[in-house]
C-alpha cells in the first residue's frame, strides 16, 4: 500500500510526463478506497507485523513517511494499530483460556 502511495506521488509530480494525468486519476481512486484509515482492513498491517522480516517497526515507518506533513497522523494510526492487535490478542487469550480451564 505504502508502495503504491509512494509510486502516485512521484509520477503526479513529474509533470513532463505522459502519465501525470493518469497519474492523477489514479490517485484519486487510491484516496477513495485507502485514503481514509477507518475504511482500510486493519489485518492487511497485522499480516506486515506478524512476517519475520517486517514488524511493527515498518508499519510505524511506514506511516511515519505516509504522512509526513502530518506526523500526528502517524502516531494516531500507529496507535489504532497498536490497540487493534492488542484486542486481538486478548481475545485469542480468552478463547485459549476457556478451552483449557481445569
């Protein structure tokens, strides 16, 4: 996702380009669909934590470069990610300990 954020910006930015205007378009459609953080599947950033290579540090990095006009942004979606797999967590908790109750 950060990827393709990242990608758009660039190309909606070389405006001697031929692709600027697609460009254009295409970020438009990206912002409708991943713009907003509420509307975004959240397990899409848990997959990123749980591989090996990634974790937690990456999603930060990578919000903390999404949004670097607005760094407030980051540790707010930073947050909201943190508390997400907490709750998750917690939840597989209470499930593992009532199936193994003495």
């Amino acid at each position: 996702m950060a990827t393709i954020h990242f990608a758009l910006d660039k190309t909606t930015m070389n405006l001697n380009s031929i692709l600027a205007p697609t460009s254009c378009d295409m970020r438009l459609k990206y912002h409708k669909y991943w713009g907003n953080f509420d509307n975004i599947n959240h397990l899409l950033y848990f997959g990123v934590i749980f591989y090996p290579r990634y974790k937690f540090e990456y999603v930060i990095w990578n919000f903390q470069e999404m949004y670097k006009h607005d760094s407030s942004k980051a540790v707010e979606l930073t947050y909201c990610v943190k508390d997400r797999l907490k709750k998750m967590y917690d939840w597989y908790k209470s499930l593992h300990d009532e199936q193994h109750r003495p």
